[in-house]
C-alpha cells in the first residue's frame, strides 16, 4: 500500500494554493486563539454556522485572558445555538488554564495542548499544526475520508483512528514542518470541499486518476450502519430548548420559565438534571435558574 508521498502530496497542496477558502482563523492575520476558538466551535458544526459566532468571540474575547476574566456562564450565553454547549464550558476553562499556566499565550507543543481541560488528540494537533506550524498528525472525519478513498480503497475509514490509519497519516505527512501543516489543511479542506462524505465531486479532485477507490469502481461502503444524528425529539433538543431560555434571560429565571419551554415533563425532567449535572445550570437556594 506504499506509495511516494509526493504522488499525493504536490497535487493536493497545488489544489490547495487555488482553492482554500478565506476563513478567519486561516493565514497569517490569525493568532493561535482564533485558531484553537474554531476548532473548538467545528466539532459537530459546519463552517457556515461557526462564521458569525467565532466573530463575535473574538471581538469581545480578543485573547484566552478576556475569557478567563469573564463567567462560563457568560461563555455558554455567547456560544448561542452552535450545539453541544459543553463545548463552551470546556473552552473557558481552557481560558483560564491558559492564563495562569502559560502566561496567557496558547502553547505550541502537543503535549501542553493536550494538558489543557477538554483539548484532545486532534484538537492538541490541530492548534499545534494550524495555529504553530508544527509537523503534526491531524486526522479529522474529513482527512481519515480521504486517505481512506484515495489510499485504502475503501468509501469510509473505520470507527474510530486505528493503528495503521495513524501510521498512514505519519508517512505521508511531508519532512518540512510548515509544509506539514499546510498538507495538513490542504487534505482537510479536500475533504470538506471535494471527497465529500454523501456526494463525492470526484472530477473535481486533483487525485482522482490515483484515488484506489475510484479505481475500484467506488464500491460502496461495506460495514455496520453508519449513526445518523437525530434531533427533533430528542434529549439533545430539549436541553436546547431550556439553555434557550437562560442564554435570552438577564438574569435567573423560575421554573415555570422552564417549564414551559418543553411540554413532555419526564423528557424535561432528564434535560434538565442532566444540565445541572453538565454544570450549564445552577439551581440556587432560592429555587432559581441561572447559567453558571
């Protein structure tokens, strides 16, 4: 399954150059804040919903220090209707790790990032490659789709990063670190762009006469059913749903407030525990709601 590395990587970094899209926490205006903020902000969420939120963080939190001074409970307000609001927790917390460990910078080795609360294997990589220009491996869903397709042969990588997926992505990630971080990018955006996980513009991409799944025939993906996230309904909604009404509130609010804002009361009992268990919630003494 060897190959040179170049056969892959020129004509990708190439398609790069011509087709990255302009994004705030790219180039060289961005501070490795901007960057970890996005990656924080991109799990689980599309570029188009992330734009005007990452804005609006960084005009009123220029630096992990302007966060740190400020609530999470404030974090969780501003992070709006992004999803997965622990999300916020964990990046203010981050904030304030940052600032009294690290003088208020964003560190640039792995292994600093990846001691910081919520920052995991690819979020430690990510910061340490985008925002530092270190030679890291970076396997997001859409970098793991398109080695999977274009080396493995196969419509979709497994579950979850495997041995051999990360050895894959070491030998061909280039020797010269900042190459190394655009490679990293390039094959990313390739992904988000091009070697789409549903409608795949095979035409349009730059490895397609190399790609081994086009070369044979794109057979479909051959494993156990891939999770489809659910929403209406759900759990996950009915948090949305009572955040809603703290994130719009001044101030604490009563009960009834939550009450009313999902109309299932055992659904919204487990919401609501949950919530509190998450630390989105406080529950004062006085039987109020507040963020924390």
């Amino acid at each position: 399954m060897s190959r040179p590395s170049s056969d892959l990587v020129d004509p990708i970094l190439a398609w790069y150059d011509e087709h990255a899209r302009d994004l705030p926490w790219r180039g060289n205006g961005a501070t490795p804040w901007s960057v970890m903020v996005s990656e924080f902000m991109l799990q689980q969420t599309p570029v188009v919903r992330v734009l005007p939120v990452h804005a609006t963080w960084l005009e009123r939190w220029p630096t992990p220090a302007a966060l740190a001074a400020e609530s999470s409970g404030e974090a969780v307000r501003a992070w709006g209707r992004l999803g997965y609001p622990r999300r916020a927790l964990r990046l203010h917390a981050a904030a304030v790790a940052i600032t009294e460990q690290h003088g208020g910078e964003v560190p640039d080795s792995y292994d600093e990032l990846i001691a910081l609360p919520g920052v995991g294997d690819y979020t430690a990589a990510a910061i340490a490659s985008f925002a530092h220009g270190r030679r890291q491996v970076v396997l997001d869903t859409n970098v793991r789709r398109v080695l999977a397709r274009a080396v493995s042969g196969v419509e979709f990588p497994a579950r979850s990063v495997n041995r051999a997926e990360r050895d894959l992505a070491a030998d061909l990630l280039p020797g010269d670190a900042p190459t190394a971080a655009t490679w990293s990018v390039a094959v990313m955006e390739l992904g988000a762009l091009v070697c789409t996980a549903a409608r795949p513009q095979c035409p349009a991409c730059p490895v397609s006469d190399q790609c081994r799944w086009q070369a044979a025939g794109a057979p479909p993906y051959d494993g156990p059913p891939r999770p489809v996230q659910a929403w209406a309904g759900t759990d996950r909604q009915c948090r949305g749903r009572i955040l809603a009404v703290l994130r719009d509130a001044p101030g604490s609010v009563d009960r009834a407030r939550l009450d009313a804002a999902w109309d299932e009361p055992v659904q919204r009992e487990r919401a609501l525990a949950s919530l509190l268990t998450d630390g989105l919630l406080v529950l004062d003494d006085d039987g109020r709601y507040r963020l924390p």
